[in-house]
C-alpha cells in the first residue's frame, strides 16, 4: 500500500505554468498507454483528434466558476487588517464557509468589508461577519445581503480564484496578474455558476476543436462538478486511509447518463474530460452502472481502486502529494504515472491550472 511520501516529487518552479497557452489548443498533450512498457508520446493538444476514434464520448464539466476571491478589511475599533476570503461552500441565501487569511487573526463577530474601505461610511460595500471557525483556517461568514442582490455584490468585489500557486509564483516572480484570468479560466463550455476552482482539462478546448471532433464522430455529453477550494488543500496524513475528502456538489442528468450507457453498450470508449468529471461518473456509477446523481460525492480515487464507467481520462500535470496525482495513479498504474511525471519534466511540459494536458490509457487486461 502507498503511503503520502510515494506521491511526492521535485518540480522545477519553472515548469509552473503562470499563464495559459494560446490558442488553447496549442498546448501540448503527453499521451500515456499503460502496459508491462509504456508508451509516452509527444503531441499538441489539437492532435487529440487523432487520438481517438469515432463513436468515443467526451465527458465534460460545464461548471462556472465565479469570483471567489474577496479581498477586504476586518474593521475592529482598535486596529485594521486587510484578509483574503476565498468562498468554498455557500449554506444558505446570505451565508458562506470560505478559507480566510490570515484566519488567526479573526474571531467570531469580527466584521469584515470587501472592497475599498470607507473610514466614513461603509454604505455600498460588502459586508460580512465572522460567525464561526473551523480547522484550517475555514470561518462561517454572514453577508449584510442575500440571494442573488449577493451574487451581485461578489460579481462587483470579487476576483477569479486563480490557485495559490499560481498566484504565489507569478509574486515571486514579479509577473502581475493577467488581466486575461477572467476569461482564461473559464472553460468554453462554463455555463451553471458555483465552482471555486475551474476543470481545467477543459481549458484546453477551442470551438474549432469541438468541430473537428464531432466531425469525426467522436460525441460529447455534459455533467456538473461544482468544484470546491478543497482541491487547492494538501494532504497531511501519510495513512491515505485516514485522508478525508471535502465534499462537492454535482449532477448527472437521466441525459447523460443514458448516453454514456449507450456509448459502452455500443464498444464506444468514455473519456472524461479532468478528474472531475471523472469522480464524478465514477460515483454515479457505484452500483456498478452509471444513474442519474444528484448530490455531493467526496469519493477518494486512488490505487487499487475499480473504474466502472471511465475508459480513459484526459487531465493535467499535477501537485505533489495531491489527491488528483493519486486518481491518475489509479487510473494509468502508479509506475506509469512516475514514469510520465519524469519525461514531461524532462521535456519540458508545462504543470499545474494552466499548464499542459495528457491523455491517459489505462492497461488493458
């Protein structure tokens, strides 16, 4: 059994990638075939056509993903201090659990106001109060408004949640924030608001892309993974068994899970499209056959683990020690995997959100 060290590995911080390839599908794309001897080969994105044959399904994530980044003020008579809230989870219409930093510094009651602070009146801003802390610097805050008049008011204060890597490389480095992010990561295909964090296989894609793909009859259906800052969070047990998962809302519709039935009944094989819509499926498919699913999933792929309806993934180079390195181990073979790791390193792929993609083959029995 593996244990979190096994996952680990040296990133150069250069092969970050701080801003994305373009067009989007001029990035490059590392296709991995499993087996007693992988084969690793070289390609650009665009040539996923070629890759894969018609009657094959795409499964993609068509979640948005809002300005979840509030930056603000907590507002205490004797002192202020500027935090950074990062929304995760919302509990009800005025309501959110979200990452603060420095959370240390908060206390329930505490008042916090996003956007440029006021000394005079704080009429016009967003306001929220600090109603509980959690483990890791999570709060429960209340917003002075609700529904969608605070949907509004995060659209006006807020920032694209870009992952903290990216956002701490590009301060090293003295690169500024793109003022592209807004449109960079987003996905072609964003369309149901609520994701934290983009799917960011699916950044990839260009319209042109899509119509070379239909045209060649390979098909694709849609599912819904809000994503949750939890993907950003390390894990810090080296028992994998005791790792907890934080749970994320999604959905497969009758539509499309009828497709994917159909795709497989016919010999099509079904490519999910990132590891969320890969968890996704999978847990839609935990009585054996994939059904409609509504609900939240914390479902933790790693080795040893049975896919039931995913046939190949298409994915990113990703983190150390993360959750989603063990998912594409369970996939392609924890061998595979360090062996694909150590020649896009080598060769020079580009890592993480913006970074390049692969196309992974599991072993075929």
């Amino acid at each position: 059994m593996h244990t979190l060290a096994d996952y680990d590995f040296h990133l150069p911080e250069e092969r970050i990638a701080l801003h994305p390839a373009s067009p989007r599908d001029s990035s490059r794309l590392l296709v991995v075939r499993s087996g007693a001897t992988p084969e690793l080969s070289d390609h650009i994105f665009a040539d996923l056509v070629d890759q894969l044959s018609p009657g094959d399904l795409l499964v993609f994530n068509d979640t948005k993903v809002i300005p979840a980044r509030l930056l603000g003020t907590r507002i205490r008579e004797e002192n202020r201090i500027g935090i950074e809230a990062l929304l995760i989870k919302r509990l009800d219409e005025s309501i959110w659990e979200a990452f603060a930093k420095p959370g240390k510094r908060l206390k329930p009651g505490d008042k916090i106001v996003f956007g440029e602070v006021n000394p005079v009146c704080l009429m016009g801003h967003l306001v929220a109060e600090v109603m509980a802390k959690g483990d890791e610097g999570i709060v429960t805050l209340r917003f002075d408004r609700a529904g969608a008049f605070l949907d509004e008011a995060i659209a006006l204060v807020g920032g694209m949640p870009l992952p903290p890597y990216i956002l701490e490389a590009r301060k090293r480095l003295g690169d500024a924030n793109a003022s592209t992010d807004a449109a960079d990561y987003q996905t072609i295909f964003a369309a149901k608001d609520g994701a934290v964090a983009a799917p960011t296989a699916s950044l990839h894609f260009t319209p042109d892309l899509i119509k070379r793909l239909d045209a060649k009859g390979i098909g694709h259906v849609f599912v819904t993974l809000h994503v949750g800052a939890g993907t950003f969070l390390p894990v810090k047990v080296d028992d994998l068994d005791l790792h907890k998962m934080h749970a994320e809302w999604g959905e497969v519709s009758a539509k499309a899970a009828t497709c994917i039935r159909e795709v497989r009944a016919r010999g099509g094989r079904v490519i999910a499209v990132g590891t969320t819509a890969c968890r996704l499926i999978e847990s839609a498919a935990a009585s054996g056959t994939i059904a409609p699913f509504v609900g939240e999933t914390d479902i933790f792929i790693r080795p040893g683990y049975r896919f039931r309806t995913t046939d190949a993934l298409i994915t990113n180079f990703h983190l150390p020690k993360s959750t989603l390195l063990m998912l594409v181990s369970a996939l392609a073979g924890f061998e595979t995997m360090r062996r694909a790791y150590a020649h896009a390193i080598a060769e020079s792929y580009r890592f993480y959100s913006y970074g390049d993609g692969s196309l992974l083959f599991p072993e075929v029995p």
